[in-house]
C-alpha cells in the first residue's frame, strides 16, 4: 500500500478510537510537545497537561515509552474539587537534553531533566533529574553507571 494512502487510512482509524501501535499520542495541547519526528511514531504516549516536553536533536526514544506531565492535585488526603482543578497548566515539564536514549517501556515523570548522552533502560520509571552521562534503571529509576565509562 502507498504510504500517503497507509497514513490516510490509520489515522481515519485512530479517531475512530482504534489505536495503532506505530501511532504516538498526545493527550494535552500539542504545541506544549518540543520533538522532531522523524515521521514514523514509536507507540508513545505523551502527556503535556501539566507542562511541556522538549526532546532535544539525536535522542533515540524506544517502543511504547510515555512521557507523563499530567498531575493530579490532593487536598486533606482527597482528590482535589471541583475536578476541573485537579490537574495543574505548569510547572511539571520534561527536558530531554541531545544524545539520550530512552529504552523501549521507559515512563518519564514530568518536572525532570535527564542530562546529554545518556541512557534510561528498558521499563524504567524516571521520577528524578540526573546528570550529563547518567545510566538509569530501575523502578523508581537510579543511577546505575555512567555512559562515560562504556568502551567501543
């Protein structure tokens, strides 16, 4: 099948509600999203409520990873009300900086800022900023090694 006649036809389908697993999503205002694409998506998944997220040149971003701004507010232990007032416009944004690789499955946690040239692993989830270099894992993700250290 063509290509601009593929594009047609999954995108009719995704409005529909039927998610293509190639497709990205944003949930949220799509100028808040600061990437360039390549044209092919990667099935992420990529929430701007709470904030924006900016990929810098030369990041590799795997399969199925989500980049999550969106908060939801609590007052005295209870979801905060009215709802409309749950979820914060600012202040939780996502900064990926040149050279990175998020591995396929990683989640990032808005109000982070993951230095130049490094690495998240597979299925991390990302709830901190870490330096230039920085081997993350792990579920909440630590610093594991340093992409400085790796020979050729």
């Amino acid at each position: 099948m063509k290509k601009w006649i593929e594009r047609i036809v999954v995108n009719y389908l995704s409005s529909l509600g039927f998610v293509h697993m190639w497709k990205d999503q944003i949930h949220g205002p799509a100028e808040r999203l600061r990437y360039r694409k390549d044209g092919r998506g990667t099935g992420c998944i990529f929430n701007t409520r709470s904030g924006t997220i900016t990929i810098a040149q030369g990041v590799v971003v795997g399969h199925g990873c989500m980049f999550l701004t969106g908060r939801h507010l609590f007052d005295n232990g209870k979801l905060k009300q009215p709802r409309s007032e749950q979820v914060p416009s600012s202040g939780y944004d996502i900064v990926i900086n040149e050279g990175c690789w998020i591995a396929s499955g990683a989640v990032i946690i808005g109000g982070i800022e993951l230095g130049a040239h490094s690495l998240v692993c597979a299925g991390a989830v990302v709830t901190k900023s870490f330096p230039p270099h920085s081997i993350v894992g792990g579920v909440p993700a630590r610093l594991i090694s340093s992409t400085s250290s790796l020979a050729n």
